[in-house]
C-alpha cells in the first residue's frame, strides 16, 4: 500500500489554454500552483491558484484539472 505523503511544492507548469481573451486558441501559458502531493501514484490537490501568465481560462474548473494533470504527470516523472 503506497505511503501517503503530506508533501506540499510548487510547480510552475506550461499548459495550453482554450482560448486568451484576444479570440486565439491554444495559446501556452505559465500557471504557478501550489500542490499537495498526496501518494505516490502521483494523486495531486491543488491548494492554492498562484499566478497565470496569461489571460484567464473559460473556467476555474478547467485551471484546476489542467494543472493537476501536469503536476500528475511531474511526480510520476520523478519516480
């Protein structure tokens, strides 16, 4: 059974976003987000939004996934 870990980081992670405000799509952007690690398999919480780089996603929801699959992905990279 895998340890839960209490660890907390901070990543900065480029992703692709929809659309900016500007009408253009796929756009990259920064977003600095403060993670929770909470196992090894890489299950991640965001705590805490940070900083965007860029104009806003078409939702937080969306923010919320895109970062935690990054972040996901980051720790599994790690192992």
């Amino acid at each position: 059974q895998p340890v839960v870990r209490k660890d907390t980081a901070e990543y900065e992670i480029m992703v692709y976003s929809d659309h900016d405000r500007s009408g253009y799509w796929s756009s990259i952007t920064t977003v600095r987000v403060r993670l929770r690690i909470l196992d090894r398999l890489g299950n991640v919480r965001a705590t805490s939004k940070g900083e965007s780089s860029a104009w806003e996603y078409q939702s937080w929801a969306d923010e919320d996934k895109l970062c935690e699959d990054a972040a996901r992905r980051a720790v599994l990279n790690l192992k």
